[in-house]
C-alpha cells in the first residue's frame, strides 16, 4: 500500500495519500508503536503481549495481542508491515511505510549525532529540518505504559538536539530569523533548558543585538525559577556578565561566527583589555560546551537509528532501549 504515512509524534494518524485514514484501537495504535520503537530484531508474542497490558494473565494479554493485530492489520489493509520471523516472532517491516515520523527523526539523528551544528552540510541539515518539522509532539501522548516512558523522553530529546544543531548550522551563515525560530520552538517544549537560552543569548549578542540578549537571560532566570525554583548556572551567568559589560564597542563591527571559538582580544585578556577575568569566563563556556557535547555522545553510546527507514539503527541516539 504505497503512499501509507504513519505520524506518532503528537496526535497519531495514518494517512494513505495525504487522506486520513479511520484509526484502530488505542491498543492496536499501541502495539504499532511499540513494534516500531523495537524495529531492530524479532519480539516473541509473549514479551510483547506482557509489556502492554502489565496487569492482566497470560491468557488474557494473548488474546488481546491477537485482537489489537487484527484490527492493526485492518487499519493497515494491504501493507505488509510484518515480517515472517522464526517461532511466531513478530518484527515489523516500516519499508511497507512512505514515512513514518519517529524513524525520520531517529535516522536524522542517527547520520549526524557526531557533527557538530557549524559542520552539517546542507544535504545534512535539510535532512534535519525536515525531521524536526515532523515532531507535532509526545511520542504516543496518550499512552502511559512503562515502556513508553523512555521512548517519550529519548524522542523529545533527539528532537531539541537536533535543533540545537539547526541553530548551530544557521547563525554563521546569517540565517538569524530561522536560528532564533528553531530556539524558540524548543523553549515552546522546555522553557527552562538553559543550553538553549544560553544559544539564543550568544546569537542575539553575535548579531548586534545586546538588549535581545540580555532579555533572553531575563526569560531562563525566569524559567528556572518557575520550573525548578533554582537560579541560573555559573556557565549561564558568566555569559550573561560578558554580555552586560560589552560597552559596545563592537557594535557596527563583524561579530564573530558560531563556529568562531575566538574573542575579541579585549575579552581574551591579552590585548591590554579587561583582563583575567573575562578570558576565565571565556574558558569556564567553552569547557561547559565540550562537556555538553561529551555528554550527547556518551549518551549516544550502542543506540541510534539506521541508515534506511527498515535498518537497525546505529550508534547516536541518546537514550538505550530495552531489549
């Protein structure tokens, strides 16, 4: 059945040539996404039946595996989404599928978890910003089974990634309005993720625009406190107080480039400027952004999605999967 996308990122459709599809059973929708999230090798029914319906027997959750398949297989009519696997082993097949959100977004990542924003090629990140563009949401927002909790999570994190890195790719190419649009669509989902401010304060003030900047940090201070009753971090109020004393000198000039590491000799210290301080400053935020990306590629570590929508994945995807 050509043409069959399936979106489960925020509300969850299945569309069949741009036309909406009736949609099964909550569970069968379930089930479509479970299997999908574990694309990488066969279930056997049993695990699959016992991690959605937890607290019913045995016998029941069979034959309730049984039920949701055969409405999925309905809603599904003449795709062939399921492999024949060995000892009745279910595994499904998502090339049957045009598209499906979540594995866009997974492979997205998967292709460019280790490049940093300023080196993604423009193949790279149209191929980004059109996997970004399909997040509508939640990962299966009404469901709240265990299993689905970190899935939940590793998507919506895949997701702000990826724009960080957008953003990355836009502010040395002068892309300023699309690079602040990517910010605030992650701060839309996560008001209080201090990376993020700390990327749009660092655009607004490269750009020539301090007073943009310093309503940025306003907005984190105030986001931090609302989400966690807790104050900025030094890395973000270091950043801040490199950003008030510019006494704008450097306004009408160049401002550097995000893929550009220096300061200005003034800002460094050796030039006969402000002295220790700033260029102390300057390091502490070059460290915090190494370990950021440290911590992406651990994290990163044995996960990831594959290189075609029916692949296993491989290494770059944030958050592990159960087996």
């Amino acid at each position: 059945m050509s043409g069959l996308d399936v979106s489960l990122l925020g509300e969850v459709t299945i569309r069949h040539n741009d036309v909406a599809l009736p949609c099964p059973s909550t569970k069968a929708l379930e089930l479509l996404g479970f299997l999908i999230t574990r694309r990488d090798h066969p279930l056997a029914r049993d695990s699959v039946a016992d991690a959605l319906w937890p607290d019913e027997r045995p016998e029941a959750t069979r034959r309730q595996l049984r039920q949701a398949l055969w409405r999925l297989r309905g809603a599904l009519a003449g795709a062939p989404f399921l492999r024949t696997a060995r000892g009745g082993r279910l595994e499904v097949d998502v090339t049957a599928f045009a598209s499906v959100d979540l594995v866009l977004l997974e492979e997205a990542h998967a292709e460019t978890a280790d490049v940093a924003g300023t080196q993604l090629s423009d193949r790279q990140a149209e191929r980004l910003e059109i996997a970004v563009a399909g997040y509508g949401g939640d990962f299966l927002a009404g469901c709240h089974q265990d299993w689905c909790m970190p899935e939940r999570t590793r998507a919506r994190e895949i997701h702000m990634s990826l724009r960080d890195q957008l953003i990355g790719y836009c502010e040395p190419r002068r892309l300023v309005a699309r690079a602040l649009a990517h910010g605030r669509a992650v701060l839309e989902r996560e008001p209080a993720r201090e990376t993020t401010h700390r990327l749009l304060m660092r655009l607004h003030h490269r750009s020539g625009d301090r007073a943009a900047a310093l309503r940025q940090y306003g907005q984190c201070v105030e986001a931090l406190a609302a989400e966690y009753d807790v104050g900025p971090s030094a890395l973000t109020t270091q950043l801040h107080r490199r950003i008030r004393e510019d006494d704008g000198a450097r306004d009408g000039a160049e401002r550097p480039s995000a893929g550009d590491d220096r300061e200005d000799c003034d800002e460094r210290g050796d030039g006969g400027g402000r002295g220790s301080r700033p260029e102390i400053a300057a390091l502490h935020e070059r460290l915090g952004e190494i370990q950021a990306s440290l911590d992406i590629l651990l994290l990163a570590i044995g996960h990831g999605a594959g290189a075609g929508a029916g692949a296993g994945r491989g290494a770059g995807s944030p958050v592990g999967r159960p087996e």
